[in-house]
C-alpha cells in the first residue's frame, strides 16, 4: 500500500521512502533487538516477523477517525551520488533497494502528557548506524520536509471539530540522553516532565513549526 502522505525525499547521505507492507522484514531486523526496543514505548523487542508484519500493517492503515500514519523507512545513500533521478542505496534487503537502516514517521493522536491531540515523532535506527550523526540529519530532514508533507494530509470528512495541529512533540524516556540530545539539535524543547503507566521518567519535546 503506498502512502501518498509520505513523499519520498532524501538529505545529503540518507534517502526516505514511504514504508509500505513489504517492509516488514527490514524493519524487523532493527525493532527485533533489544538495545533498540527498550527505548521504545513497547519496551521490548518483536518477538518475529509476523509481530512485526502485524505492527507494519496497522501503521500503514490506522482508524479511519484519525488521519494516516507518515511513515518512511531509511537507506544509506553511496558515496558520489548526486542526481535525484538515480539514486544509489548501499547495502541490500533482498528488494534491490538497499538496507533499511532505520524506520521514522509522524502518527497523530492524543498526547496525554500535553493535552489535546499532536502529531508524534517515532524513530528507530539499527545499532549499526549509531554514532554516524543519522539520527540528527533523519529527524532534520523530516521536520525540513514536514510543512510540504502536512499540506498533503488526508483529513476525515465532515470531522469539523476535528482538531488539525501541525506542531509535533516527541516522547523519550529520561535515560535516553542521546536521543534527547538529537531532539534538541533538531529544533524540539523540552516542556514537560511525567511517568508513563510503567512509571518511567519520560521527557516530552516539543517542535513548533
């Protein structure tokens, strides 16, 4: 299923396209470990590739009182690689399109930690790209992309009342200093601080566009 919410773009080292369902296997190899689930609001890893499939499936086709899910997955682009037109992604899933080194999207809902309905950030990268600055160019780039990628938002119909905010807000445990540290490069504050139903010190962030 393609996601016309999600236009595929790229930054200087990193090409994003729209996650669809043949994804799963790509981005189970990055949401089945543990270093990278225990900071994510599940707390553990998928347990297979069908839990993961499951999770793709309902990412890409959220209720129908909500507008869809954007959502990308992410692949290294080749050194010298200049044209728009042809892109070279390094590595490989077994698509020919190169190895997903990470997932990255906006779902909107209600924050219970600010009130009222946002728009949320959610990332993961594979332990294999930590370290390379990814993180910090992915967030950036999407939140560069973001005001070209809100005005192509499907809203429901005939929801009048619906509230319709672009600001995103991103949710991170409090141990997670790097993490916070590439929302504050990005642009996000931080403005408030709570425990989640596990009681986990949580930050959240805020980016106002």
């Amino acid at each position: 299923m393609e996601n016309s919410s999600s236009p595929p773009f790229r930054t200087a080292r990193l090409q994003f396209d729209a996650m669809v369902d043949a994804d799963a296997a790509g981005i189970h190899a990055i949401r089945g470990l543990e270093e990278v689930m225990k900071w994510s609001h599940k707390k553990v890893p998928d347990a297979d590739l069908a839990t993961t499939s499951k999770w793709v499936e309902e990412y890409l086709r959220p209720e129908q009182r909500v507008p869809g899910n954007v959502g990308y997955v992410i692949r290294e682009i080749e050194s010298g690689s200049v044209s728009e037109s042809s892109v070279a992604v390094k590595g490989g899933d077994g698509d020919g399109k190169g190895r997903i080194i990470a997932s990255i999207g906006l779902r909107y809902g209600l924050v219970e930690a600010l009130g009222g309905k946002r728009w949320e950030l959610g990332y993961v990268f594979h332990p294999d790209f930590w370290g390379k600055g990814y993180a910090t160019e992915a967030v950036r780039g999407l939140m560069g992309a973001w005001p070209g990628i809100y005005e192509r938002i499907n809203w429901v119909d005939g929801d009048v009342q619906q509230e319709r905010s672009a600001e995103v807000v991103a949710i991170t445990d409090k141990g997670n200093e790097p993490s916070m540290r590439v929302l504050r490069k990005c642009g996000f504050e931080a403005v408030e601080e709570f425990a989640d139903e596990d009681g986990t010190a949580c930050v959240a962030f805020v980016y106002r566009c």
